[in-house]
C-alpha cells in the first residue's frame, strides 16, 4: 500500500470471518517502524441496514 508515497508493507495474520481481520504493517525501509513491526486488529460487527 501507498500512503502519501510512504510505502506500507505487511501481512495478513489472522483472518477469522466473518468476525475479526489482524495484519501487521510498517514503512518499508524504516528504522523506527519497519515493515510487519506492528500488529493491527479489526474486530467486525454487522450494522442494520435500511432497505432500499
């Protein structure tokens, strides 16, 4: 991925559907905050929907 010409690498590590996504990511070429450094979790939950 491309944020703002930083270039953000990771992984998929979990895929737990329809409930939970968690990748790592980091800046390739980074020091601070490396590629795959860092482990971020989204945890879904449906909403209702109106019907058209």
């Amino acid at each position: 991925m491309d944020i703002d010409g930083n270039l953000i690498r990771g992984e998929f590590v979990e895929v737990d559907r329809p409930r939970t996504v968690v990748v790592t990511w980091g800046l390739e070429g980074d020091d601070v905050l490396p590629a795959g450094s860092t482990k971020v979790a989204f945890r879904l939950t449906p909403t209702a929907t109106a019907a058209a």
